[in-house]
C-alpha cells in the first residue's frame, strides 16, 4: 500500500506517470476519494494498479485472491482486467473502508466478478484450502497486516496452481527494512518474509520496487 512510487524525485514520477498510466473514470474517482480517507496512504498508487491489470491478462487469470482490500483500487483494477466470467475472492475485516469498494465495484458494473469476505484472513484461507480449493488460484495479491505476512505466503501457495502468481505488496516498507535500528513488529516481519521468499525454492522471484515495492513469485 503506498499512494505513489517511492525512490524517484517529484519530477521524474510526473513523467513517468504522465506517460504510461491510463487510469479509468472510475479508478480516477476512487482515488481522489480516497485521498481524504485518514489512511489514505494504504491505497496502491495508480501505476501499480496499472502493473496488475497487465499481469492479470498476461497471465490469462480467472481466478484472483486478494488479501487486504482497504477502499478497492486494487481489486477493481484487477476486476477490470478480468474476463466477464472471471472471479476474484476479496478478504478484509473493515466494514467500512470496503463500503466504499463495493459502491465502485457496483458502478463500474464488475460487483458480479468480485466476491468479499469479511472475516480474518486467516480463516478465509483455510476454509479455502478446507473446501478443496488449493492449487485453484491463478493470482494472489497480498496486501495486509504485515505480521500475517509468513502465514498469508504459505496459504497462498497452497491456494495457487502450478504456474500461478503471487505478489506480495510492501516489501520495501517504505525503505525501514534496511534501518538496522528499526525492530517495530511490522519491520520484523516483512524482513522476515523477504529472507523467507528469497530462499524458498518452491518459487521464482523477482523484486520489483514500484509502489512501496511488490515481489512477485511464481509457483514453481
């Protein structure tokens, strides 16, 4: 979750943003909405909902988990993205922040393709695997309690099928992963994690740093 690309000046993100995003009417109205949200920086910058609409085709996904909504831009970009027949399970725990998705969802008419579930993660992920919906997924995109990372990886790759595509948002955290003084619990975790994805041999990695930077694995 970050609202725009870190690392690069104001004047360089301009003009890579003024060059390369297409940002629909709808995604454009979520965005400065959400922008007087109180935790408006949790929202994926437009680039980097841009980036998972292009994977999802690229892919040929049907079938999307996300892990972390907060007001939808990434759902609904991903839900754009998808083939009218295509679904995405939607997990979060605030009623709230997900009202406000759910009426974009509704306008940009893809509400039929999206299917939230308010409850823990957690939960919602071993009810999957539970239901016999492992190995079902062709994307995950994880975006939520950092602390939750680890478990959230491993459900997710037993959600995933072979070949599938996982991101993991955040792994960056605003650049306090590399501040040897900084042990808050989130920080931890997160570095944790990327120690964790680097030696898992079960994926191939790559690391991208837009956003608050994503790592993509694929499910060997």
């Amino acid at each position: 979750m970050s609202s725009e690309t870190t690392w690069l000046s104001e004047e360089l993100y301009a003009y890579m943003t003024s060059v390369s995003v297409r940002e629909p009417e709808f995604l454009t109205r979520l965005r400065e909405e959400t922008a007087s949200q109180d935790c408006a920086v949790m929202q994926v910058s437009p680039e980097q909902g841009q980036f998972m609409a292009i994977l999802t085709k690229l892919i040929g996904a049907k079938k999307v988990l996300e892990i972390g909504v907060f007001t939808g831009y990434s759902s609904l970009s991903v839900a754009l993205a998808l083939p009218d027949d295509g679904k995405l399970i939607a997990c979060d725990v605030n009623e709230s922040w997900t009202s406000i998705a759910r009426r974009y969802w509704q306008q940009a008419k893809v509400d039929h393709k999206i299917d939230l579930r308010l409850a823990p993660a957690v939960e919602t992920l071993a009810g999957l695997v539970a239901t016999g919906e492992g190995s079902t997924f062709d994307m995950v995109f994880i975006d939520a309690d950092k602390e939750n990372y680890a478990a959230y990886y491993e459900s997710s790759l037993t959600l995933l099928r072979q070949g599938g595509l996982m991101l993991i948002d955040n792994v960056l955290w605003h650049g306090r992963v590399v501040d040897a003084a900084d042990n808050e619990r989130s920080v931890i975790a997160i570095r944790q994690l990327n120690a964790m994805v680097r030696d898992d041999d079960r994926v191939d990695i790559s690391l991208v740093p837009i956003g608050d930077g994503i790592t993509l694995a694929r499910k060997r």
